[in-house]
C-alpha cells in the first residue's frame, strides 16, 4: 500500500516529532541545541511558518507550529534537516542518516488541542526526569511563556494573548496550565495522533477539514473506501 502524504493544511496549527535514528542522540553539545534553534529561525521565517512552541531533547524534538504558505512547513523541515546534519557530522567526525526517515505531524483542532500540545510540549523535560520542574529547562519555550526570557523563534498563536489582559496576567496563567499538567487521554492522543499522522479534533473538525483537502484524515476501518466527505459548516480554526 502506497504511503499517505503527510497531511498539511495552511493556517491549521500542527503537532511536529523529529527523532534520531535508533534514537541516538541529536544533540551532543550546546552548540548542537543553539545550532538548532538557530537554523529553525532562519528557516520558518524563510517559508513563513509561525512557531508556537518547541522542546529539544536529546534525541529528539517537539514543534507546535501553523504554516501560513502551502508547503512552507515540508520546506522548512526538509531546510532544517539537511543543513543541522551537514554541521553535526562534520563537527562530531561522523558520517550516515542522523534522523529516523521522516518527521511525524498531526494537524489539531485548536480550540480544543492547542494549549494542551503546547504543556505536553514544555512537560517533556519533567515527564523525562530530567528535570523536576519545566523552569529548569532551557531548551523549551517554557521559559518564554512563563516570562524568563525572550525568545525570537516564539510567534505566540492568538489564543495565548487570550489567557489574561496583561503579560503578567498571562505568564501566571499560563504556568498553572503547564504545572496542571494534562491528562492521560490528552497526551496519549497528541502522541498517537502524531505518530500515525491522522488529524487530532472532533468530528465536525475533521468533516470541514475534509473539505480543504483530498488526503485521509482518519483511519478507515477494514473492507471500506475511502471517500472525501461533503462540505461541513466553516468551523474556526
């Protein structure tokens, strides 16, 4: 059976996993995790992808991000990928594939995902051990949301400026959303969703995003065709 082409849809917000081979180590060094951030800068400006959130582990990474360009965001990754490997072999004396085949994404139903992806996104350091708390992480946008720092790779997605009237009012909301944590089904669904690469809302989500593309959003059960479903009522993204 011939492989489904990743599902992007321009405007939508979209879950991103990047693991290593045999899940080997991406990173070796703190060049190595600038090195990325850096280059994810350049290259979702380049293709006009809006990054909303990230995490850099060792031997992988997380992006929540909504393309504004129709193939933006498989031109940034395929960018990121290529010009993050040409520098990690050369520096650390290594030659092969760095990354495990392609990148996994899901396409999420935003009201009801998004500020979910982004707290599975920042816990993953803690969820890991690595850390006891999401703070004491430096390569997550955690710090970002939570006022630390600055960071210039975060375009903050519209339904962030509604978690309080003010920049403090929102970094204090947003913090007890992360240390809340999120629950068993949410995160299982973000990371099978993501991983199978089927779109992650409710029905009528899925029927109207039907609509926008030919591509299968869902897993048909066996013996039954495949057919793109009519035109649902607009739903906001």
């Amino acid at each position: 059976m011939a492989r489904l082409p990743r599902l992007t849809v321009t405007g939508y917000p979209h879950h991103v996993i990047l693991r290593g081979n045999n899940r080997q180590d991406i990173f070796r060094s703190t060049a190595d995790y600038q090195r990325m951030l850096d280059l994810l800068f350049e290259h979702s400006r380049a293709n006009k992808v809006d990054i909303h959130a990230y995490v850099l582990m060792g031997n992988h990474l997380h992006l929540l991000l909504t393309p504004q360009e129709d193939q933006g965001l498989p031109k940034m990754m395929q960018a990121v990928g290529r010009s993050y490997v040409q520098v990690f072999n050369k520096v650390h004396a290594r030659t092969g594939t760095l990354w495990e085949g392609r990148y996994r994404s899901t396409l999420i139903q935003t009201d009801r995902y998004l500020l979910a992806c982004m707290a599975y996104i920042d816990l993953n350091p803690v969820r890991a051990h690595m850390v006891a708390q999401p703070e004491d992480y430096v390569w997550s946008s955690y710090g970002h949301y939570a006022g630390h720092r600055t960071d210039r790779l975060i375009t903050p997605h519209t339904l962030v400026w509604a978690l309080g009237n003010t920049p403090f009012a929102r970094e204090a909301a947003y913090a007890e959303l992360v240390h809340a944590g999120i629950s068993a089904d949410q995160q299982g669904a973000l990371t099978d969703a993501t991983l199978s690469g089927w779109a992650l809302g409710d029905d009528r989500f899925v029927t109207d995003l039907q609509s926008q593309t030919e591509r299968r959003l869902v897993k048909t059960k066996a013996g039954r065709p495949f057919s793109k479903t009519k035109p649902a009522e607009k739903l906001e993204k």
